[in-house]
C-alpha cells in the first residue's frame, strides 16, 4: 500500500524538506515547535532529505540508462546498439580521388599494347599516411591523366593461435547452481587502436573461413565463426566459439587476421599533399616511373561515433530495420553517414512513396561543400545499395552549387560602432543566411534584409541588389561575391 502521509511525487530536495518540515508539528502533537534552520532536529531532518535526493537522483539516472533514447553511459548505449543489431561504426579512412600520370620523359617506348596495371588494394604510402587503391588502373597512354580512388588505411595481418580450450571453462570448471557446465570462449584482442571492423577477415591456415555473425550465442557448435566486441576506447576484441555455440579454435591452430586500420578522421588531408612517384611494371616487363597526386581535399575520415552520433544512428536503424524501401528510409539511412549533412530524396518518374520498382534520386549535402563530393557520393551510394529493397535504381548525386554576389548599400547609426565593425557584422548574417539555405530553396532577398535589421549599428539599407541565378530543386546556393558600402 502507498504511504497516505507523505507524498513521493514531489522528490526533489526543495520540495521533499518542505513537505517534512511541514509534518513535524502534527506528528509531535504540536510540541515540537522550533523549525529554525539551526534545530538539531531540522539539521538531521536536511541531512536525511539530502540523501533522498542523492537517493533518486542515482534511481532516475539508471532509469534513463534502461533507454537507447536516453543512456548517456557509453558502455550502455553500445548494449543497446547490440541489443537491435546495429552495428557501430568504427574508424574510417578517408577518400580521395588520386591522380595518375605516366611522364612522357620516361613514357612507353614503341612497344604495342604495352601497359601498366596498378591492381586494387595497391598501397602508396605518404607522410600522411597508407593510402590504398579502391578499382584496378590501367595506363595505356603517355601524358594522360588517370583517376582512381582511393583510401587512408594500412593493411594490418595478426595470427592468432588457439588454445584448445572452451569445451568446459579451463577444461576443468565445476557446475553453475544450475548443475549445467560453464562454457567459456576464447578472444583475442587487435593490436591496432582503430580498426576497421567492417574489413576484419578470419582464415585457417586449412583455407577454413571464419564467419562474423551477429550473436554467437545462436551458432551452431561446429560453424567457424566469431563475434565482435567493440569497447568504448575504440579497442576491438574477437570472441571465438565455446563448443557449445561456435566452434572452438583448437591448439595451435593457427588464424590469420586481415583488417585495415586508418588515421580515422585524423587522415583527412588538403590538396596536393599527396605526391608520390612509385615505379611500377608494364606487361612486358618494363619498369615505370608514374607521378601520382590529388587535386582535391579527402573526405569521409572519421573516427568512433561519438555518443550523440551513436544515439541517432541506432534509433535511426531501428526506424528503418537497416532497409531502405520508402524515401524516408533512404533519407534516415544516408543521414547516417558520416560527412553528410543533408539529404533529399525524389522519386525520378512521380512513382508512389512505397513501390516495388521505381527509380530514386538521392541528392546528398556534405558538410565541406567546398571540396570535391566524389568520394562521398561512392560511399553514400555503396550504403544505400547494401540496404535496399530491390529491384531500384539509384541515383546518387551531390546538388548543383550556384554563388549569388550581392550588392548592398546602407546606411548606420552615429554612434560609435565604425563602419567595418558593422560591415563584418552584416556579413555574419549574409554567412549564416547562405548556410541555412537548403536544396532547391530559392534565395529571398526580402528575408536576407529581415535578417539584417537586426545588426547592431545598421540605421538603413538603401539597396541590395543579388545577382539573376536561376534556380531548380537539385541547385543549393552559396555566396559569392560581396561589397558592402556605406553612405
């Protein structure tokens, strides 16, 4: 039964001692009737309310952490990430579009059909870092510049050796209190500090391969197979079969570990950093120097979701069951990666929202729209397509950038504010206004100088004149050229 007497709604200390305070004279017969702050009793009284507070603060905090919505503690939020099969992102490389360029100076000789092939998986190696070739590149021609993308990663090999152990927990483990014998399972923890889980491989030196799988508590005692489990320093840790569920690694045996690791978003790198010349050898047996660079910036590098992240991505791929099938969903699952900003989506020919075939345009807003997109456009593209419902096509595309240059006149108050003072102020706003500005959003030059008026120090705007830029639902704007003059 619930206590009549003293409300549990009102938990917070203010409240809770007010209450208490405001008991005392009924429950001592009114004899008691010294309530200052300095009372022994009322000093025990705050005490005692003091540690109900702490007492409910600690509850409501494990509460909240029962909730993907509302853990805060790492470590929880990863149980409950597992909990739907969500799997968390770990450290990627970033991408960039390289160059590649055979000098005529010690370009082909007369040799017909003579080339040179630089297979996927080639590694150049930069004071940046690894970066390692994504598509094969055949060079046919002199003085022709060859692209290829590629990504900021090393690869890594470990061998693990098992132990034979796990048929009972040290080959010699007593029963639980249930009587059933305790099974435990091997593990090997990566050396590296940021793998990449996504590209961890798992082979016997028998050719056996080892499967990943979600749950290996659902295997079968014979199935090579593993799971993952990724700490909250990033650290991963391989946990093998128990011979109860999964197979065992037997003694000695011997596994090869493959997996990239990557500065994560630490390798992100500008133009031109990249600049290499490997040699490399053509078909007939010719030795080549190739100068290889970027143009443009690298993109996509990350490192561990944080928390936030973590949060949104797992209650978005609960949404979506990890399918891409309405426009939402391939919306929600594009948001997910990280780079991108915003996203939109549009079905190409009017199809319904939920068709079994249509065709869906994915326009995607990173972060930086000042560099290359390519890189992230593959990787938005490759992520989608892991996730959709079939049969679909896909169009995955970054949106037309168009700059608008403004002309303002205007006038400012007297006062002491100077006219730069004032001018660097309107210009915040101008950036700010550009920069929420979304896909096919038409520039307004009536909210722009709404937006103005609230400078400090601007009195008046005489004029304002932007640039004729004409405008469709894939163009996104930026700002280009801006004067400002005051009068």
């Amino acid at each position: 039964m619930g206590n009549t007497f003293f409300s549990y709604t009102n938990r917070d200390y203010e409240n809770s001692r007010k209450e208490g305070i405001g008991k005392i004279p009924a429950l001592t017969n009114y004899r008691w009737t010294d309530l200052n702050a300095g009372d022994p009793g009322v000093v025990l009284l705050d005490y005692m309310h003091a540690l109900v507070d702490m007492c409910n603060f600690y509850m409501d905090h494990q509460a909240l952490e029962a909730f993907l919505s509302t853990a805060k503690e790492r470590q929880n939020l990863f149980h409950h990430a597992k909990q739907i099969s969500y799997a968390i992102r770990s450290a990627k490389g970033a991408l960039v579009d390289v160059n590649v360029v055979l000098d005529e100076d010690t370009g082909f000789p007369d040799s017909e059909g003579e080339t040179i092939t630089i297979p996927a998986g080639t590694s150049f190696y930069s004071e940046n870092g690894y970066y390692r070739t994504l598509e094969d590149l055949i060079i046919s021609e002199v003085d022709t510049v060859y692209e290829v993308p590629c990504q900021q990663c090393e690869v890594l090999s470990e061998i693990y050796t098992g132990t034979g152990l796990s048929d009972q927990s040290n080959n010699d483990a007593e029963d639980d209190e249930y009587g059933e014998e305790n099974y435990e399972n091997q593990s090997y923890k990566l050396v590296a500090p940021y793998p990449d889980i996504d590209s961890i491989e798992i082979v016997g030196l028998d050719g056996t391969y080892w499967k990943r799988v979600d749950f290996i508590a659902l295997s079968d005692p014979e199935d090579p197979c593993y799971e993952l489990d990724l700490n909250t320093d990033s650290s991963v840790v391989i946990k093998f079969g128990n011979g109860l569920h999964g197979k065992v690694p037997n003694l000695n045996e011997k596994l090869s570990i493959t997996y990239l690791a990557s500065n994560g978003a630490d390798g992100s790198i500008n133009g031109y950093d990249i600049d290499l010349r490997p040699s490399f050898t053509s078909n007939k047996g010719n030795n080549y120097v190739v100068y290889v660079y970027n143009e443009e910036p690298s993109t996509g590098g990350s490192s561990r979701e944080d928390d936030e992240e973590l949060r949104t991505n797992a209650l978005a791929w609960a949404k979506t069951q990890g399918r891409a099938v309405t426009n939402e969903d391939f919306r929600t699952l594009a948001l997910m990666v990280d780079g991108v900003r915003d996203v939109k989506v549009y079905d190409v020919h009017n199809a319904p929202d939920y068709c079994a075939n249509h065709e869906v345009k994915v326009l995607v807003l990173p972060d930086d729209a000042t560099t290359d997109n390519s890189a992230l456009i593959r990787v938005v593209r490759n992520h989608l397509n892991d996730r959709m419902i079939p049969p679909t096509n896909l169009y995955v595309i970054s949106p037309i950038y168009k700059s608008i240059n403004i002309s303002i006149v205007a006038r400012k108050t007297t006062y002491s504010l100077t006219e730069d003072i004032v001018g660097d102020n309107m210009r915040d706003v101008i950036d700010d206004y550009f920069d929420n500005l979304e896909m096919g959003e038409d520039f307004n030059a009536f909210n722009l100088i709404s937006n103005l008026y609230q400078v400090k120090g601007l009195k008046s705007i005489i004029s304002l004149t932007p640039s004729s830029v004409s405008a469709d639902k894939v163009t996104k704007f930026n700002l280009g050229e801006l004067d400002i003059t005051f009068q």
